[in-house]
C-alpha cells in the first residue's frame, strides 16, 4: 500500500491539511483499514471465518466485509432482528457488506447478549472476533503505519486531530504520535464515556486532547448545524462522514486556533442513507 495522499482544505478562512485515508479503498478504508491492518498483513491461510456482531449501518461492518472478500475468508455478522425495511434497502454499508458476502444472522433481542458473550467459548483456531467498533490493542500497529506516514510527509504542522465513537482510534494515533497534540471529539456518548472507554484499553497519554461539545448530541440523529458542516466541507472540495466528523470540525473550528492535519476517517459510503433521513426530517 502507498501512504494515503494529503490535500489542502480551506474552511472560513483558515487552511487544514486532510490526511486523505478515505481515497484508500471504495469500502475498505479511513480508520477502519488502519484498525484492520494487523489482520489485512495475517497470511490468509491462518483464518478460514472471521466473526463480528454490532449494527447494520456500521462502517466496521463493512469494512470487514471487503476485507473477507479479500481474503478469502467467511465473514459471519450478528445483530439484532432488522425491519423489513432495513433488510430490502438497495443502497448503504448492510446492501454493500451483503453483496461483498457477508452472512448475516439475527438474533432475538432476549438472546443477543448471551449469544455474543459466549462466541468465544466455541472458537477454533482458524477462527478470529472482532469485537463491536474494533476496539482491540491490535490497533495500535495500524496507527503506528498511519503516524509514520504522517511524519515522513513532513509537514507543517502544529496539532493532528481525527473524530472518536469508541476513542480506539484516537488513542492508538495519539499514542504513536507523542510529538503532536491529537485533537478528538466524542461522537458518540460524552467525554466521560469516551475517556472510560480509552482508558479500558490503555493510560491516556498527555497530548491527547478531547474537546467538549457546547451541546449534548445523540448519535446518528440528523442535526441541521451538522448537515451545514458537512456541505461546507463538501464545498471546500472533500466529502467527510456524517456520523462522526461534523462534530469534531464544529469543535475544532471553535475551539482550536493551530494548523491542524486532520485525518480523515473514513464512512462516506454512509452519507446516502444519512441524508435520506435529513429529506425525511424535512431539514434538507
Ligand atoms: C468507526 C468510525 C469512527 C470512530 O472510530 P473509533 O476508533 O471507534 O473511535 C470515526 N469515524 C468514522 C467515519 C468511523 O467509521
């Protein structure tokens, strides 16, 4: 793989450079390759089924998905029953990861807990889980490949940031880049959930840096100062996700005054069911 290209982005004045890991695969990218990257360099011989639970519009999902594919793996996924609705969809990460040839099973809302809890009790060796939104110390590699890319690019830079839901990412960058402040934001649950989170899976280092939000948002709920970030970032030229990165540009516009690098995460093949949920609402 060649080091992910970085672009120049303006927005309201002020220039951000965009590590682009989004331009690293159609459905295999941002974050999530960098969070698979241990097991895209496994020989394929050493797993015959890779299994994972969690959401139907999750990103990871997906991104497992054409990494089976890839490799020639089974990819069974587990989530709770969907709507009819859900299930015929034509577009999105589900209709995506299903015609890439995940199997996908559901689960009664009464078992699903059990059910997850005790995968790996069943587990043979040719078998690996990946537990739900990847957050594993197997990360830290992949961030490690990232962060050298980012110094042998020699930029001018004074601080790094990159969006969090459950703050793996963020953690292992920040962890790998000591010589930079990383800038993250909680997209998901607040900062005290986030640094619980991080904390479960290593000491949080000094030069990681979590902005607290003016306002409580809910997780995937279309917000009309969110769907104005994005369009202007999609008017400075480069679409961004719109789970997780509003948020975080919202924070760093606010709050931050240096030149940032701000690495893309990835998620765009989520916009289009996003933004069909903004016309619903009428806020488009
Ligand atoms: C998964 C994801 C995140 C969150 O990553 P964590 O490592 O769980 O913090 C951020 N942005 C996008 C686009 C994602 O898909």
């Amino acid at each position: 793989m060649q080091n992910s290209p970085v672009s120049k982005l303006i927005l309201d004045g002020r220039e951000f450079l965009i590590k682009r890991d989004d331009l690293i695969d159609p459905f295999l990218a941002g974050n999530k390759y960098r969070k698979l990257y241990t097991l895209l360099q496994t020989p394929k011989e050493n797993y015959d089924t890779i299994i994972s639970y969690g959401g139907t519009q999750s990103n990871a999902m997906l991104a497992i998905a054409a990494m089976c594919k890839q490799k020639g793996w089974q990819f069974f996924y587990y989530t709770k029953v969907l709507s009819h609705t859900q299930k015929s969809q034509q577009e999105g990460n589900y209709f995506q990861a299903l015609s890439l040839g995940m199997q996908h099973n559901e689960l009664e809302e009464v078992h699903y807990k059990d059910f997850v809890a005790a995968l790996r009790l069943n587990l043979d060796e040719k078998s690996y889980i990946i537990d739900q939104g990847g957050a594993d110390t197997s990360v830290r590699k992949g961030m490690e490949v990232l962060a050298h890319e980012i110094r042998e690019a020699n930029l001018d830079i004074d601080a790094v940031a990159t969006p969090s839901g459950t703050g793996t990412s963020a953690l292992y960058l920040a962890l790998a880049l000591p010589e930079y402040k990383v800038y993250t934001a909680p997209s998901v649950g607040d900062s005290i959930y986030l640094k619980r989170q991080m904390s479960a899976l290593e000491p949080l280092p000094q030069n990681l840096i979590i902005l607290e939000p003016k306002k409580k948002y809910h997780f995937a709920k279309p917000y009309l100062e969110f769907l104005e970030i994005y369009k202007r970032l999609l008017n400075a030229g480069i679409a961004f996700d719109l789970l997780y990165a509003p948020l975080l540009w919202q924070s760093l516009l606010e709050q931050t005054q240096e030149k940032i690098l701000y690495v893309h995460s990835g998620g765009v093949s989520g916009n289009a069911s996003m933004l069909r949920r903004y016309e619903k609402k009428a806020l488009i």
